[in-house]
C-alpha cells in the first residue's frame, strides 16, 4: 500500500473528508457506497461491490430476494432442484 501523503483529521463526529483528487482518481461520487475493512491496524476503504452470500465471489453477482448470489451459485442452486 502506497502512502497517499495526505493527512485528515477526524471530527467530532467521526468523519473524515476524501479529498476531491483521489476521489476523482478512484471514481468515487457523492452517494457511492463505500465499504469498511480491517486489516490487522489498518482501515481500508473501497467502493463498495457485492459478493455472494454463499461464495464470497465478485463475479456475475445479481440480486435475488433482497441477496446477492454469482451466476455460478445459482446454477449450482438449480441443479438441486433436479
């Protein structure tokens, strides 16, 4: 991980403000969700993707009741209908 060489302080409330140069760098637009992950001390943030709630997978993932599942799971899932 690359130092971005820009420091923020966290206000009362417990935000922070992404300048608009990384944001523009890594397209992230006012509204975009934006996922929080650990990683031993650190905190990371990316845009928010879904995974599959069975896989964890990225690939091919679409809504099903209020869930994502990958194109590969629900093919697994139809095969049990058999």
């Amino acid at each position: 991980m690359k130092p971005a060489g820009i420091v923020r302080k966290v206000d009362q409330l417990g935000r922070i403000v992404l300048p608009k140069s990384l944001r523009k760098r890594y397209q992230m637009n006012e509204g975009d969700p934006i996922e929080i992950l650990v990683q031993g001390d650190q905190i990371l943030l990316e845009r928010y993707r879904p995974r599959c709630v069975f896989c964890s997978g990225m690939e091919g993932v679409s809504e099903f009741k209020d869930r994502f599942v990958c194109s590969q799971c629900f093919s697994e899932m139809n095969q049990l209908k058999g």
